[in-house]
C-alpha cells in the first residue's frame, strides 16, 4: 500500500458521494414535480414539463448509478489492500514463548 493508493481512495469516495446525491437530488425532484404535475395539469396526459421531469430522472438514475459503481470500485480497492497486507501483517506478528505470559506483564 503507497500514498498514491490512499489517495485514490479518497478521491473515489468523495466523487461517489457526489454523483449520488446530485443523483439522488434529481430523482426526488423531478418525481415530485412529474406526480404534481400528472394530477394538476391541464394540458393533457403528459406536457413538456412532464418530458423534462423524465429526462431529469433518467439523468439522476445515471448519476446515482455512477456514484454506486465508484462506491463498489474503492470498496474493492480498499479489500485488494487488507488481502495483500494481511500476508505481511501475519509474518510480522511475533509469535508467542511457551515461557512468556502477557498477562503478568
């Protein structure tokens, strides 16, 4: 593991933070306007609001599932990085004498 690796890490989680909640902000939205206007409109089953309020959805159910793919990417990284130093962290670990008690100190 190397600064270039935690670095990525970081910047993984705040990018994926960010495409989910704009993602997730425009979902809400849209839907909400879309579900107003589908009960309140006048001008027939669906209006030029309504067609944005889908675009806007389906650009928000991109965004969200970016974020979510960026999420499962540091998620690997980062059990990549416990796999390749659990084999070091163990031939490190000293190993107890029969002689010895942790206990007493």
């Amino acid at each position: 593991m190397n600064r270039n690796d935690l670095e990525d890490l970081l910047d993984y989680d705040s990018s994926a933070l960010s495409f989910g909640g704009i993602g997730v902000s425009l979902i809400s939205g849209a839907a909400f306007i879309l579900i107003e206007q589908w009960f309140t409109s006048s001008d027939g089953p669906v209006n030029t609001l309504m067609k944005v309020c889908f675009g806007l959805i389906a650009i928000g159910a991109f965004l969200t599932w970016q974020g979510k793919k960026m999420h499962d990417k540091k998620r690997s990284r980062i059990e990549r990085i416990f796999r390749e130093t659990q084999e070091y962290l163990i031939a490190e670990t000293p190993t107890p004498t029969a002689g010895s008690n942790a206990a007493t100190g």
